[in-house]
C-alpha cells in the first residue's frame, strides 16, 4: 500500500517540477494553434482565388478561340498551309537577324 501511495506522491510530484516546461508547451500550443488558423484562412483565400482566376481564364480562352476560329487569318492558313510556313519562318529568321544586330 505505501509503494501505491509513493507512487502517486511522485507523479503528483512530476507534474509540479516542471512549471516552467508547462508554461512553454502551453504557449507553443497557442501559438501553434493560432499558425493553424491563419494557414486555413489564407488556403480558403488562396483556393477562392485559384478558382476565380480559372473562371476567368477559361472565358478568356473561350473568347480568343471565338475570334481566331472568326479571323481571315486562320482561313488563309488553313486554305494555304506551305505559304504559311514559310511566312513564319521568313519571320522568323529575319526577327532573329534583328535581335542579334549583325
């Protein structure tokens, strides 16, 4: 029976010698925990925002592929696709001649 008793005693004991361990953990629960809320608040705004930045890219796609399927272009290319070619490589070579300034 005493060895229960001195049993008790010492975890009573354990509990009150490390006051301020106790103090440290609490407040690094606190602070630990507050972290956690402004992770959640900033990954809900984040993901707000990924998603309304997709609406808005999708639409735009929508419309750009609206104008390019509407535009003369497109119909030359696809009426004279060699010409076309060798248009953007022609565009290419002398764009690069420019860049390069020789």
């Amino acid at each position: 029976m005493s060895t229960k008793k001195s049993a008790a005693n010492s975890q009573v004991n354990q509990e009150h010698t490390h006051p301020v361990s106790d103090q440290l953990a609490d407040s690094l629960h606190s602070t630990v925990d507050a972290l956690h809320d402004t992770a959640a608040k900033t990954e809900e705004q984040l993901r707000h925002k990924g998603d309304a930045s997709s609406q808005a890219l999708q639409a735009q796609k929508r419309l750009l592929e609206k104008k390019w399927n509407a535009s003369g272009i497109k119909e030359y290319a696809t009426e004279n696709p060699v010409k076309t070619a060798g248009i953007a490589f022609g565009a290419g070579v002398l764009l690069t001649m420019l860049l390069r300034g020789k």
